[in-house]
C-alpha cells in the first residue's frame, strides 16, 4: 500500500525529532554525537521519515483520529514521536 504523505505532519515530525536528537546530544556528557552539526541535518530528516512512514502516523493519516496515540499509552503525539525518535536515536547512533 502507497504511504500517505502531509507536509504539515511532517514538518511536525521533523521539529520533534530534532528537538529529540538535541536532548539526546546534551546528555552525553563528554560525548559526541556520531555525526558533526551539518551531517545530523540528513540524520534527522532520516528518521523524521521513518516516523511518519510507521503504521501509528499512517493510520492517524487516513483516520485523523487522535486516539490512535492512546494504542502504547502515549496519549498524545508528541509523546509517541518522541519515544519512537529516541528509540532510533539510540539504535543507529549510539
């Protein structure tokens, strides 16, 4: 099935991810990120995509329906975003 696509949402998406990928970076005391500032950028529209090709935000797509947040106890979607950005965060850039 073709994944649906809505620049708003994604563009939602991309600020949590980045705000996401910042708090992650000032966490890690005397560590660097695996990517340099310019590098990040690529990263981060990386898994901005991901999230919004992930079956919670294409369903929310089709159905705008915002209790499809409330499937993992996130309750809202900046929650779930940001977990899911985490999650990713941690997996591919450790």
């Amino acid at each position: 099935m073709e994944k649906l696509f809505d620049r708003e949402i994604y563009n939602i998406v991309l600020i949590h991810v980045s705000r996401t990928w910042e708090r992650t970076r000032v966490t890690r005391p005397h560590e660097e990120m695996p990517l340099d500032n310019i590098e990040s950028t690529d990263a981060i529209e990386e898994i901005a995509t991901t999230i919004i090709n992930d079956d919670m935000l294409q369903e929310f797509l089709v159905d705008r329906d915002g209790d499809v947040w409330d499937k993992f106890g996130d309750g809202c979607s900046d929650s779930y975003i940001e977990r899911v950005a985490s999650e990713v965060i941690e997996k591919e850039y450790p």
